[in-house]
C-alpha cells in the first residue's frame, strides 16, 4: 500500500491521466483538489482494467501478426519448393527428350540405305564414332542414365568450421552429356561425360565438388591413359599417377577419400591392374604416419589401417585388425556404442589433449581404437 508524500495520513487511490506533468498518484485529499476534470482523474482499481485490457489487445495482435507471418513463410516455403520441383522435373524431361532424339538419329543412321558419299560431314563423324564404339558406350550410358536419373538427391559433406557436417544436393546428368552439381537452386559444378565404358562416380564432398578437378587424356576407347593429376583451386597437388586403357598401374600417389584444405593426406603405393598391391603409406605433412601391405589379388595383409571418414587436422581416428590401441583424449558431449567390436564416437563436442598418451586398452573385453 503506498502512502501519499503530501498526506502521510491518507493511501494512493487514484491516479491522474491528463496531459500535463504532475506526480500522477494521488490521495483522496489530492484528488479532489487536483486542478484536472474528472475524465482525466481514475481510480487505481479502474486504471488497472483499462492496462490490462490495453496489454490483452497488444497480445491478440502480436498473436495475429505472428500467426501472418508464419503463414507468409509457410506459402514461401511451399512455393519455392514447388519451383524447384518443376526445375527438377524440367531437368528430367529434357534428358529424356534428348534421350529420344538420340536414338532416333542412330535409327535412322543405321538404317537408311543411302550411299556412303550422301551422307553429311556430321553423318560421317557419326559413323566414325560408331566404328570407335561411341555407339556402343552411348546405349551403356544411355541405360545407366535411365536407372539413376530417379536418384537425383544425394546426402554428402560439406565444410561446417574445421569439420565436415552432412548436407544434402542433387547431381543429374543434362542433355549436353553433362552432370551437374545443384545445392538450392545453385549449379556448384558441371563435368562433361567423356568416359562412356562405367557408370559415372558422383562425388558427394562438396569442397571437392568446389575446388577438386583431375587432369588427363583418353584413348580411342574412350578410357583413362597415361599420366592424371589433381588440382585444387586450380593449384596442382603432388599426387596422380598412370592409367593404362582405364587401369591403374604403378606408383599411385592418391587423396583420402574426404580430402580437402583440413585433411591434406594421401595414400601412396602401387597399382597392378587397378589393384593395390605391396606396401602402401598414409602420408601426412610429406611424412608416412603408418602403412599397410596388400597381396598380389589386392587383399590387404594383416594389420592395417583406414582413416576415419571425417578426419580433418585438429582430429582423426584409425582402425586396426588386430591388437588395437588408442591414444587418449577427453569428450564434452557424445554418445558411444558397440558395433561389431569397434567403440563407436559420435562427437558433438570434443576438445583433444595437447599431449597425447599412447596405451593398449581394452574395454568390456573388446578392442579399442586408436585416436590422436
């Protein structure tokens, strides 16, 4: 209960609204000496109701306008869903539609009974083509191309910090012999088709999608020969090596599978035939960090290890056949379990010791895993 300053005897019953500077509290003895009409002069218990019906209002409207806004965002949503829907859709049918006309014109190459000096410059080239099996790749392509062109969206990586979190994409193959790239309505890369004899490799890292390209020649086969490197941002890597008619053969320097600026390492060794074979070294700042050793059939030899699938340079784990040790380290947040005697991490938070600490362990009679 308050007191009034001027009346000490007397309680705050009423409060003053005109437009004019004063305390606005007033006793009953203020009140009725209070120089304002009466219109301009409540009671405490009335002030409140007018507030609280004043605040009632307010949050009806934010209510409704809050409510608008969700349904503008939803109708956005939706409509810039159905848009990249028809752009997908458009994107099918006109590979389709370039499939069609394909075959039509190898139909109508192929059997047309017109002599050989009629044809057109182009109808020659066709036939040399076909001579050169371009035919034959073009109906392996053209039916691997119906069986994926469905499978369009694709889950893969992309840079979130010095990690690589899961993202999604789509890839689709255009009617210029093309496969594109698209995250949200953007085209982040396009390859031309040039290998016709397997099934195109869509690349599911997308700062490899960014930044990656490899560099080398074909052979009348349409397959892979000689010398092939990489770039990144257009700067060559140290790494490549040679193909012969679509094979790997000898000194292979390649990239980890999930390479790029946070994970520069590779794997060095040799091919025969495109299969590993004898000694092959992870290599890490131009330093082998461990090897494994593969038969003549390309089957790896005792122990061995892989690199965790996101290892980047502040963390990366390995796993052996055999004996497996770790090093340890320390874990904010995370869930663990068991599958198939590996103990599994999935991080949301980690912070890794400054200085590492190798040991055997075993835990729950099972091995462990090595982690730097």
């Amino acid at each position: 209960m308050r007191i009034c300053t001027n009346h000490p005897q007397e309680t705050i019953k009423n409060v003053c609204i005109a437009n004019h500077q004063c305390k606005r509290f007033l006793c009953q003895k203020c009140f009725n000496s209070h120089g304002v009409g009466d219109l301009n002069k409540l009671k405490i218990e009335d002030f409140n109701k007018i507030i609280q019906n004043q605040f009632e209002v307010f949050k009806q409207q934010a209510r409704s306008q809050q409510k608008e806004r969700q349904k503008n965002e939803i109708k956005e949503f939706i409509k810039e869903t159905k848009n990249k829907l028809a752009r997908i859709e458009k994107e099918i049918s006109q590979q389709i539609e370039m499939i069609d006309k394909e075959e039509q014109y190898y139909f109508d190459l192929i059997t047309s009974n017109s002599p050989i000096v009629n044809y057109l410059d182009q109808n020659i080239n066709s036939l040399i083509e076909i001579i050169r099996k371009k035919l034959e790749n073009w109906i392996l392509y053209k039916n691997g191309l119906k069986t994926t062109q469905k499978k369009t969206q694709l889950k893969g990586l992309k840079r979130y910090c010095a990690k690589l979190q899961e993202t999604q994409f789509s890839a689709m193959y255009t009617k210029n012999m093309e496969m594109n790239y698209v995250q949200d309505g953007e085209i982040l890369r396009f390859d031309a088709i040039e290998d016709y004899n397997n099934k195109p490799q869509i690349m599911k890292n997308l700062q490899q999608i960014k930044h990656l390209n490899w560099h080398g020649s074909f052979n009348l086969n349409y397959k892979k020969q000689g010398m092939w490197y990489p770039t990144w941002k257009g700067v060559k890597l140290d790494a490549g090596g040679s193909y012969s008619n679509g094979l790997k053969q000898e000194n292979w320097k390649e990239l980890v599978q999930n390479y790029w600026e946070k994970a520069e390492v590779f794997q060095q060794g040799n091919y025969q035939n495109n299969q590993k074979n004898a000694v092959w070294q992870i290599i890490r700042n131009n330093k082998p960090i461990h090897e494994s050793t593969y038969s003549e059939n390309g089957i790896k030899i005792g122990r061995g290890f892989e690199l965790h699938d996101n290892y980047h340079e502040y963390f990366f784990i390995y796993l052996k056949q055999r004996e497996l040790s770790y090093f340890k380290w320390r874990i904010q947040t995370g869930e663990k379990n068991w599958q198939n005697g590996i103990l599994c991490q999935r991080k949301k938070n980690y912070a890794v010791e400054c200085t590492m600490i190798k040991e055997q362990s075993v835990v729950n009679g099972k091995n462990c895993i090595i982690i730097f």
